[in-house]
C-alpha cells in the first residue's frame, strides 16, 4: 500500500475528504442504529408510538443527513478519480517526453496505452473507493465495539474476533493474488499492443495473406489473457468468500448469542436490541471493502508499471539552473563525439564536424553508419558518451532544451501529422501564427494552392498520422511546419527518401528555399538530393571517411563514388 500510495502526491486532499466523508457517514449509521434500539426497547415495555416521535424524528434527520453525506462523498469519489487521472498521466507524458524517442523506440505503442489507461484507471478506483474503504474499516468498527462494549461486553468480543479474522484472512492469499495479477497485468498489456500492432499493419497482413496466422496469434494471446483472469479470481474468491462469512456469519453468531442470553436473563432487552442493530453496523464496513477488493491487486500491478517508468533516467537529463545563452549563432559543432545506445556496441567513433552559419552540409552513408544519430544528439535527445555537440560554441548540457529546440527546424523521412486539421498542424510549434503566416509558410512549401483548392481549406481534417493525404502532400506540410517555425538551423533527415521521383523534384525546389541562408545538415541516402551541398561527409561505420565538395569527392574515386554508382548516378 505504501509503494501505491507514493504515486498519489497529487490527489491527497481529495482522499482525505473522502475517508472524512466515509467516516462520517459511518457514523450516522451507528447514531440511527442506537436510535432504532431505543426505540424498539422502549415500545417492547409498553410505551406507545405517540413517545416516539422525537427519537423517530432523530431517525429521520439521521438519514437525511446520511444522504447529503453520501451525495457529497461520490462527488468527493469522482474528483478523486478525475485528479488521479490527470495527476499520473501529466506525470507520465512529461517523463516520456523526457526519455524522448530512444526510450519510446524501445517499447510497444500498445504497451505503453495499457499503463497510460487501463493501470491508471486501476488506481483511479483504488484511491476513490479502496482507500477510503478500508479507512472505514479501520475506524467504524472501533467506534461500534466502544459503544457495544458499554451494553454487551461479550457480543463486542464476538464481532471483534469476526472483524479480525476478515482483515487477517484474506491477506494469506495476498502474495499469491499479487503474483498473479502481475501475470494478469503482463498479459493485458500484450494483448493491447498486439491488437494495436494488427490494426496499424492490417493492410500488410492483408497484402501478404497473413492475417489468418495473426488472427491465431490473437487467439493465443486472448487464451492467455482469459487464462490469467481465471488464475486471478480463482485467488480473488477465496478472498471474497471470507468476507462473506464474516459478514453473515457473525452477525448471525452475535445475535444468536445474545438471543439466547436475553432469554436466559443475562442480557436486557434493549442491550439486545443494540447488539441486534449494532452488530451489522460493525460488519458493514467490512462489506464495503470487499466490494472494492479487486482495486487493491489491480493497482499493485499497475503501480509497478508506474514506478519502473518514473525510475527511468533520462539519456539526456537537463542540468538544474541553465539560463538561455544571450546571441546564440546558428552555428553547430560536433567536437571528437563518441556514442553508443549500448555498451559495447559503438555507432559514432571520436567525430568532429563543423557547420558555420548559413552552410549547407550533407552526410551520406550506407544503413548503420550513424547518419541518424547525429541528429538525435544535435537535438539533444542523447547526450554523447565523450566528446561535446555545441550550438553557437555552447556545449548544448549547458542550454536550455527549450532554446535548443527553438533553433533546429526538422523535416524527416517519417513525418507524423497529427488527428486535426491542416492548419494545426502546420502551426504545431507557433499555434499563435495568424492565418497569413500559415499561408505565406504554405506558399514556400508549394501547398497552398492545393490546400486552398479543398473544400475546408486549412480547416480540411487530415485523419489518423494525416493518412488523408498523400506521402508528398504530408511532406510538404511538415515543410510549411519548418518554415513557419523558422528556426535559424534546419536539418533534413531523409527528407525525400519516400516519395516518388517527380515529387522529389518538386519538394526539392520547396526546401531550396526553406535552406536559404540557414545552417542546414541534411542526412540522405539518396545521392542525388545533395549534389548542391557546401560540403558532403561520407560516414562510415560512425567515422568520417571523406569530406568535400560532389566534384572533389567524385574525382577521388573513393567512398562517395562507390555508392554514387551503386545507385546507378554519377
């Protein structure tokens, strides 16, 4: 509980009122109990309706008053659950977004959807109705025993030994039940990602007759998820069967006895209407809790998920009270840079390379020389593991992310459009750009006029990824985007390399423009988009093999010119 209870910095208020609330409600239970007793005890010796209408009209009160209690708990019990949400999942969106797209490359869309939903919403209900539940429990039936004990000191040890045993029981099961529903956990959250694996790939599976042994691989995974619910309450019903029988089982036993001592003469009457009425108070809480039992196995499992995201270190972790650098140039500076993802297994290997404001450099090479990388640390999403990468002479560990992002435009390969319109997602880093801006930004990325020609207009949705458009429609947009960011360096990361050749040409001309007097590295693999660059460095196996101009480079017949003609130009 405690581990679970360290994740809920941001909903304690809430929790307090609702345990305040829950105990409070509680206690009009037991004032309309003693109520009822008294007045059962008072007519059983002879005294008529008409000497009830006070403590009758106490019931009353009580049970209005219990009402607006309970109206204001569930309100409680809905804001608890609306700042759970928002409290862990802005905690674990800012923690991705500081891992950044190498933690994110490491695991599964569907995974992470599951701990995101599904976990949080299983803690969701463990704050708003377990905890507050099992606070009752704690408290109701001491209030109850304390009263019990001033009429009827042997039926207060009876409901205490059945309290005992339903808290105490059902515990022996708790390892069991919590390894299994980490199973359960596991398995739900492999089930979700397969899922969104088939959706996201269905025309692939379709295309290469697959989606039969996707649909048996589905079916394996449901088995399982269905295996392990069953394992789950196989567990979780012992547990409820013993609150059960604490529930029925000691209110019989405690009114049995004290039936048959008032009968014997041991016991008054009107203690043994407290008994009769009390005794149930006691145990109530008890069935309260178990209604929300589940909560408690459900929120360890997705605790643990929570805790090992928020226990991640960030591969480039911002250093405490950096300050923006005043006249920042738009120069960029990789200085004998060394870094690998994984020990052992280096992908840059004591690189140095300049860019000086306004040039253009291009870096080509085959797959896996490290092309990729570069940009990942110029952005900052890792930091090298020696060696330093600055911007405008500062070593980027000592800027703001913030300031460095605001100066490195980025047009990839894989561009993502978000679910909305065009207009959003042209102006995703300035969302204050007015409608002019976004045009003229458009403009340079040759897609106003067709944006212009829909029927919406920038207001045209553009779907799931802006799967409505096409691949040069959507790389033109995300070119629109850099201009309007107009940041004074811009990197191209294969910014062409999935389009067709006509396109190409034409978002060539496009980026012709949006490079104009802006420091830009351009990492292809296509050799014909960087004919034009100031300088081409051919990587290799993360080492610098040949640096110069297309002209210099060819004559030297060296590593440029082999994969010039590997893809069959020259």
């Amino acid at each position: 509980m405690g581990r679970i209870m360290t994740l809920a910095t941001g909903v304690r208020r809430y929790l307090v009122a609702g345990v305040l609330l829950r105990v409070a409600v509680t206690c009009t239970y037991i004032g309309q109990g003693l109520l009822l007793a008294r007045v059962l005890g008072q007519m059983l010796t002879g005294q008529g309706i008409g000497e009830q209408i006070w403590p009758l009209a106490g019931v009353g009160a009580v049970a209005l008053l219990r009402f607006g209690l309970t109206w204001i708990a569930e309100i409680v019990g809905q804001l608890t659950a609306a700042a759970t949400k928002q409290e862990l999942r802005t905690r674990a969106f800012a923690k991705l977004a500081e891992l950044g797209p190498g933690h994110m490359s490491g695991e599964r869309t569907g995974e992470l959807k599951g701990a995101l939903v599904e976990g949080i919403e299983s803690l969701e209900a463990y704050y708003a109705r377990y905890v507050p539940s099992l606070v009752a429990v704690a408290v109701t039936p001491l209030i109850v025993l304390a009263v019990l004990v001033g009429h009827d000191p042997w039926s207060a040890a009876i409901v205490a030994a059945f309290v005992v045993a339903a808290l105490i029981l059902p515990k022996l099961w708790s390892r069991m039940l919590k390894r299994r529903g980490d199973e359960l956990m596991t398995a739900y959250l492999g089930m979700g990602a397969t899922v969104l694996d088939t959706l996201q790939g269905l025309v692939t599976l379709k295309a290469f007759g697959a989606a039969g042994r996707r649909r048996e691989e589905l079916a394996t995974v449901s088995d399982r998820l269905i295996t392990g619910w069953n394992r789950v309450m196989a567990v979780a019903l012992i547990a409820q069967m013993i609150y059960t029988l604490a529930i029925v089982g000691g209110v019989a036993v405690t009114v049995a006895v004290a039936s048959v001592r008032a009968a014997g003469g041991s016991l008054d009457v009107g203690a043994l209407f407290v008994v009769l009425v009390l005794s149930g108070e006691a145990l109530r809480a008890v069935g309260v809790l178990a209604t929300s039992f589940h909560a408690s196995y459900d929120a360890a499992s997705a605790a643990d998920v929570l805790h090992k995201l928020f226990a991640q270190r960030p591969p480039a972790p911002e250093r405490p009270g950096v300050v923006p650098a005043e006249g920042l140039t738009a120069s960029v500076g990789f200085e004998d840079v060394s870094f690998a993802y994984t020990e052992g297994e280096t992908v840059l290997s004591g690189l140095t390379l300049r860019l000086s404001p306004g040039e253009t450099v291009a870096v080509v090479g085959p797959s896996g020389a490290g092309k990729s990388t570069l940009v990942a640390l110029l952005q900052r999403f890792v930091d090298p593991g020696a060696g330093r990468v600055t911007l405008g002479g500062h070593d980027l560990r000592d800027l703001p992310l913030d300031q460095i992002r605001s100066m490195i435009g980025l047009v990839s390969q894989d561009t993502h459009l978000f679910g909305g319109t065009i207009r959003d997602n042209i102006a995703l880093a300035r969302p204050d750009a007015s409608d002019e801006q976004i045009a003229a930004a458009a403009r340079v990325a040759d897609i106003h006029d067709f944006v212009t020609g829909l029927p919406d207009g920038y207001a045209t949705e553009v779907g799931e990824r802006g799967l409505l458009l096409s691949g040069g429609q959507r790389q033109r947009v995300a070119i629109a985007r850099a201009v309007l960011l107009d940041a004074p360096i811009l990197v191209l990361d294969e910014a062409t390399a999935s389009v067709d050749a006509a396109t190409e040409a034409s978002i060539q001309a496009a980026l012709g423009q949006l490079t104009r007097n802006r420091t830009t590295l351009v990492i292809a693999h296509r050799l014909s988009t960087v004919r034009d660059a100031d300088r081409i460095v051919v990587l290799d196996a993360g080492v610098v093999r040949e640096t110069g101009t297309h002209d210099e480079l060819l004559a030297r017949s060296g590593r440029y010119a082999d994969l010039l003609s590997a893809q069959g130009a020259s």
